[in-house]
C-alpha cells in the first residue's frame, strides 16, 4: 500500500512532519496505555499490586518491549501519586502544531 512512498524521496521538512507525527502517536499511545493500568488499578485496588495489575495488563495486551518499559516506568512513577494522572481528553489536538 506505501511502495509510493518508499519509492519516492521526500523532502527535510517532510520527512521532519512525518517524524513529529510518528512521535506524537506513539506517545498518545504509551499514555493510553498508562491510563489503562491505572484505571485497571483503581478498579482492583484491593485484589492485585502494581506489579502483578502491569503483569496482567501487558498479558492482555501483549506490545513491543521498549513500549513495554516505557508504559511500566510510566504507572511507576504515577501510581499513587496525587494530581499526576492525565486529565480526560488528555489528547485533544495532539496531532496538530502548537502554532496553528
């Protein structure tokens, strides 16, 4: 489907936005995760730790190791710390530029 876009050569600043955007979605998508476990520990606050809610976070839902590791230090740092999770509609024009 993208043998066009490999075939063809891309400008700097195209290949700059194509980066930013790539980045963008890859952090939506560790911070959707980091929300998940912490949703998953609210509700089973009483029946499972950190570790073993991560544990069977990441069964579910298996992803590569470096998202892995990042959503873990995430929850880590978050967990049980008040004020830190992210709001709701935490992602509201993410993938747009700041000055526009």
């Amino acid at each position: 489907m993208f043998d066009w876009l490999r075939r063809r050569r891309l400008s700097n600043e195209a290949k700059r936005k194509l980066l930013i955007a790539a980045a963008r979605a890859e952090e939506a998508i560790v911070e959707t995760h980091v929300a998940n476990v912490l949703e998953l520990l609210d509700i089973l606050r009483d029946e499972v730790d950190v570790d073993r809610a991560l544990e069977l976070y990441m069964e579910m839902l298996p992803m590569d190791e470096h998202i892995a590791t990042t959503v873990t230090n995430r929850v880590l740092a978050r967990h049980d710390a008040p004020g830190v999770r992210p709001a709701s509609g935490r992602y509201g024009g993410v993938f747009r530029d700041a000055a526009r």
